[in-house]
C-alpha cells in the first residue's frame, strides 16, 4: 500500500545587478543575472534545527536567534556551488543585513523570505565578484576582538550559495543582490 504525502521543498532564486554610476550620480545598468541557488546542507539542517526547538540539543536549537538569515557575502571563488559546502571559496566582503530598513523580509504570504543587498559604490574596489552566499547569524551579531573575520563566527552557516560570470568591481560601480528563499509544498 503507498501512502501519499505531502513534499517539502526549500529553494531560492537570485537576482544580481551590476550598475555604472555616472559623474551625475545616475546609475547605468551593465550587466544583470538571475538564477537558481544550492541550499547547503547546513542551510537544511539550520531549518530543521529551528523546527525541532530542544533547548538541549544543538546551540542554534538552544539560541533560535543564531539561526536567522543574518549576512551577505560575496567572493572570487568560481567553483560551482554544491550543497556540501559550508562557506565561501574565497569571500572578499560581507554585509549584515538591515531588518529596519528591509534588506531582510519576512513574506508570511508567499511563504518567502525576500533579501535585497547593496554592495555601495566606493566598497571593495579592484576586488573580483564571481560568488555570493546567505549566512545565519551565528552566536554574534558582527566580528568581534576575539572573531574578528565573519567567517570565524561561531556557529555561523552558509544557508545557500550561487557563483555568476566573474568582474572586477570598479570604483563608479554598485551591485545589487535581490534573493528570494520560499518554501513550497506539493
């Protein structure tokens, strides 16, 4: 006898936005992106971690607050993404993202979370972009004295992942990161 079910499924698509910005402060779309990502296996066990709620069990159960989407971070690693892979290749600059000012948003009515993320003119300049990640908080908020890189963060995880035609960031540039993560059940 086969029992049907319902299925799960967590995805993710990314958007990214490459701008010129003019001596006129008027920005120039170059190049744009738009794709599927890879949810990280540490991605769905943070899910099902916050799910489970054990107070006794593992420090995001204990602190659900770890387990927030938390920061962007971009890289020049190009190796394509795969689900067992916890953190960037090689990460040249991160962001937290601002709930207030809605750079994270929680969509109750399209089961999605929605991320918009600016890496501003002026920041990282030379550096090359080739991969961008989704990260829970971890047990802090930002570096400290004694982690003072987002990646020695503990208990910080890579929820999804995704590489894209590599460039060099230029001085007038800014790039736009919009993700949306949902959950779909069918």
């Amino acid at each position: 006898m086969k029992v049907m079910g319902d299925t799960l499924s967590l995805y993710g698509n990314l958007s990214m936005r490459v701008y010129e910005e003019g001596p006129d402060g008027e920005k120039k779309l170059k190049f744009r992106f738009s794709k599927k990502n890879q949810i990280t296996d540490d991605g769905r066990l943070a899910v099902l971690q916050l799910l489970a709620q054990d107070a006794a069990g593992t420090a995001i159960q204990a602190n659900p607050d770890y387990g927030q989407i938390w920061s962007l971070s971009v890289g020049d690693g190009t190796i394509p993404p795969a689900a067992s892979q916890t953190g960037l290749v090689s990460p040249v600059w991160t962001g937290a993202l601002d709930v207030l000012t809605g750079e994270r948003a929680y969509v109750a009515g399209s089961f999605q979370i929605q991320v918009h993320k600016e890496v501003p003119v002026g920041t990282v300049t030379g550096s090359t972009f080739a991969e961008v990640g989704l990260f829970t908080r971890g047990s802090l908020a930002a570096p400290d004295m004694t982690y003072p890189t987002w990646q020695l963060i503990p208990e910080r995880k890579m929820y999804s992942r995704q590489i894209f035609p590599s460039f060099i960031k230029g001085a007038t540039m800014s790039v736009v990161f919009d993700w949306t993560l949902g959950l779909t059940i069918a």
